[in-house]
C-alpha cells in the first residue's frame, strides 16, 4: 500500500468501517510510515477532543413518544399494492416517504432539542438573575408590602401590567419588585419571603413558546405555571413542592385584584 492510497482509507480506518483484510495492509504500512501514521495520530486526537469537548443534548422522553408516532404513521402510510408494476412504483413512493420521514424526523429531532434547549438556558438565566440580585443590594428596587404600591410601579415602567399578590396569609410576604431583562425581555419581577427564603417571581406576559415544569439550577429550584395572562416564573432555594404550590397559586385567576 502506498502513502496516497493510505491517506484516503485512514479516515474509514478510525471509524472502524474497513474490512479486516485493509485493515491489516494499513497497520503495515502505518508501523512503517511516519507522515501517515502522524495523520493517523491527528484524527485519533480529534475525535478524543470531540468526545470530550462537544455539546451533546440528553433527549427528553417524550421525544421517544413523537419519532415513536411518527414512524408508525408513516409505516401506516405505506401503500400495499399486490402487482409487480405497483410494486415498484411502492419502491419508489416508500422511499420518498421514508425520505420525508427522515426529514420530519430531523426536524423534530432539532425543534425538540432547540425547545429543550431554551428552556434549560432561561432557567439558568433567571437562577444567575436571583442569585444575582440577592447577593448584590440591587435586591429590590421598589420596597413595599403593599400590592397597590407595587404595581403601578411596575406598570408604569412596562408595556404590560402584572398581577400582584400579597400573599401573607399564606406565609409569603410580598416585599416589593424590580425590573430584570429575562430572556432579552424587560420582566417584571416580585420579590417575596417565605421564612428565612427569598423568592423571585419572573412575571411575563403569557407566549405560546412558555417553557413549563420544575427544575433544579445549581440547587435552586425554577417553577412555572401558567394563568392570569401571564408566565409566571419562581426561583428560591426552597423545596420544590413548597414553590411549586406557591407559583400556581399566584397564577391562578381567581385570586386577581
Ligand atoms: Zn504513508
């Protein structure tokens, strides 16, 4: 085997994809050649600092579900046609379709993983905003207990009005509000206590594209819910059910003032 010969098949090589008998004239000739074996040594780095440096997205389970769907559907779509001229025309359809479910099945395989994606990155966002503004004094900017204090603050400097809620009785102070830019949106944000806890509650107008559930960032819990006309955000170190409660109450239309 020559130099140029191996350079096209040491690509192949490192993948694994050559037949044991190239396999074999390639070693030789990688033991006895210094410039290939080099390239040879380059690809193997390569792929190592891919491996180990690349981002990699852990698909959510209901992805499963859809391309699980998906699949079925166009396998039900699939004509069974018995005769020899319809059977090859079913060659040249099914492959089509197959073509289209390769390209539906990309296309959900990167909206579900953009979706997810975004998601993950606003929770992080407004964690980085909450642990943020409770370390520095830029905490509150509007300090007040009182809802109708609070919210013509906050309207005033908005193109939406939020909801505010004191919810005491229940054992979260309201303590006032600020702005923050979530997600390059200018948000209204609600600051309460609940014991020794702070909780920030992002509130937005309601989007289409309103990522939901509960996640852990860095320890802190994100809850959202959805109600009112708004997203409504929490962030706090407390437990999970204890915020999630809590968000869903605030959402929740029958409390409006
Ligand atoms: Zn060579």
């Amino acid at each position: 085997m020559n130099c140029h010969r191996a350079r096209t098949l040491v690509s192949p090589y490192v993948d694994g994809e050559i037949g044991a008998l190239r396999r074999y004239s390639i070693d030789r000739h990688l033991r006895g050649c210094a410039t290939c074996a080099a390239e040879h040594h380059d690809l193997l780095a390569l792929r190592a600092r891919l491996r180990a440096e690349a981002t990699y997205f852990k698909a959510p389970p209901e992805l499963r579900t859809r391309v699980l769907a998906l699949l079925a559907d166009a396998h039900a779509a699939t004509p069974v046609r018995p005769s020899r001229q319809r059977d090859r025309w079913r060659w040249v359809t099914g492959g089509a379709l197959a073509g289209c479910a390769a390209t539906v099945l990309a296309w959900v395989v990167g909206s579900a993983a953009v979706d997810w994606r975004a998601n993950q990155d606003l929770a992080a966002e407004a964690v980085a905003i909450h642990t943020r503004a409770v370390l520095s004094e830029h905490l509150i900017e509007v300090a007040s207990s009182d809802q109708h204090t609070v919210k013509p603050w906050l309207s005033a400097r908005l193109d939406y009005s939020p909801p505010v809620r004191d919810m005491t009785n229940e054992g979260f102070a309201l303590i006032g509000g600020r702005l923050d830019t979530l997600d390059k949106q200018r948000t209204a944000t609600l600051v309460y206590r609940y014991r020794q806890h702070t909780i920030d509650v992002f509130v937005r107008p309601e989007s289409a594209r309103a990522p939901s559930g509960l996640r852990i960032v860095r320890g802190f819990t994100v809850a959202r819910a959805s109600g009112s006309g708004m997203n409504w955000l929490a962030v706090s170190d407390v437990s999970p059910d204890v915020l999630t409660a809590f968000v869903q109450r605030l959402a929740r239309a029958d409390l409006s003032q």
